[in-house]
C-alpha cells in the first residue's frame, strides 16, 4: 500500500472449503465485520467462487449479488474493484489469496506487478510459517492417535476446573479409566484394531459427555475426565 498508494490490501485465508478473512489493516472496521456478521456465508461463498482457480482473478464485485452490503461499503470508501492473486504453498495448495482493492474497474498496473508478487511470497512465508507453529503447538499438547487432549493438556484443564470450583464454590469429579484385557487385542488382533478401538472408545466417551466436561488420554489404555461443574458428588455416578 505504501507503494502503490491508491490500492487497499486484504489477505484471505483457505479454513478447509472456506474463505475466511485474515487480515485487512487498512480496511474499515465494517469491512472486517462484513466478514463475521449474519452475511459472512455468502461473502466467503461469493469470494471463494473467484479463488477457486491458481490464476490472478477479478472478483466482481457489482456482478455478484450475494456480496450486497458488502459491495455497498466498498463503495463508501470509494473502491470499485477488486483483484484476487493467490496465495499457494510450495506444494501448490491453496492457502489463501491476496486481495487488491482499487478505485477503478483495471486490471493492475504493470509497475505494481513487482511489489503484488513480493507481497503474494511474504504472505506466503508467513501462513506457512504460522500453520507450521499452530501444528506443533497442537502435537505437544494431544494425543496423535484419538485427537485428545494429553496428559500436559490434561494437567492444565484440571488446574483450571479446581480454580473455577474455588471461584464460583461449584463441585467436580475426576473419573480415571483404563481398558481390560486391552493387551490381548493388540497381541491377538494386531495393533491396527487396538489403535481402532482406543479411537472407537474415545468417540464414545466424547458422546457421553457435556461441554464442560474434559477428556484426555493419558497414555496407552488409560482415560481421564474431569466432570466440571456438578451441583452433587454423586452426579458423576450417573455419567455415560
């Protein structure tokens, strides 16, 4: 933006087969919003449309119905067009897509072609750099195989709960589990179903349980739940 003064930028990120807004730092607070608010699905679905393709691509905005208010904003901070240039890993998978905002319906100049595609590998760099943080972040604090919390995780969720039982004077229980006889699956069946069934037991605990409830795998056949908040002690008799 600094180099090209008449363009307003926005980074738009890939969340599996959505768009979603990463960053606008220029854009008003009502274009940030226009993303989050009840006409969000059908900006993202309208933006997604025009990011399907590995080519820069004009977003029309006038043309697509579903942009609506959000066209209408763009318009009071005087933007009228809008170019998408995509964002994709080294492996050529869609991350996201650099949006240029413009006063006029143009395809972007050529001088500003340089600085697009400098920006496009720095915001390249830096999803990489963040998803790569976010996944090691995530591996140190769950268990691989069933996707829960693990012990680390679990330690921390259980500080929390005793805290907030202190706070609000509530009660919880603490539930430990382990499998029997789970040896004689893994010797008898292969390891493949005992990892099937720590998934399949993991599943239904998931269902047995509340919101408020944690579950953890501690490690090899063992469980643990915390049961936050219970008005009685005996109320975790009655889980699952």
């Amino acid at each position: 933006e600094g180099q090209c003064g008449e363009l307003r930028c926005a980074v738009a990120l890939w969340r599996g087969d959505r768009v979603e807004l990463g960053a606008a730092p220029s854009l008003s607070p009502a274009y940030e919003e226009s993303w989050r608010g009840p006409d969000s699905p059908a900006i993202a679905a309208a933006y997604g449309l025009r990011l399907e393709k590995d080519v820069p691509a004009r977003v029309a905005l006038a043309a697509e119905p579903d942009f609506g208010a959000h066209h209408d904003l763009l318009g009071d901070l005087g933007l009228s067009a809008c170019w998408a240039f995509p964002i994709l890993s080294g492996e050529r998978k869609r991350l996201g897509a650099f949006l240029l905002y413009a006063p006029e319906s143009c395809q972007p100049a050529g001088e500003h072609l340089p600085v697009i595609r400098a920006a496009v590998r720095l915001a390249t760099v830096a999803i990489e750099h963040r998803q790569l943080t976010d996944q090691l972040a995530h591996q140190a604090r769950h268990d691989t195989l069933t996707g829960l919390p693990n012990r680390l995780l679990f330690n921390e969720k259980l500080s929390l709960a005793i805290a907030e039982a202190h706070r609000h004077g509530w009660q919880l229980a603490v539930l430990f589990l382990d499998l029997d006889r789970f040896k004689e699956i893994n010797d008898t069946l292969g390891h493949p179903v005992g990892d099937q069934a720590l998934r399949t037991v993991a599943d239904r605990l998931e269902g047995a349980l509340r919101k408020s409830d944690s579950l953890a795998r501690l490690g090899g056949d063992e469980f643990a739940i915390v049961l936050a908040p219970l008005s009685d002690p005996q109320d975790a008799l009655r889980v699952g």
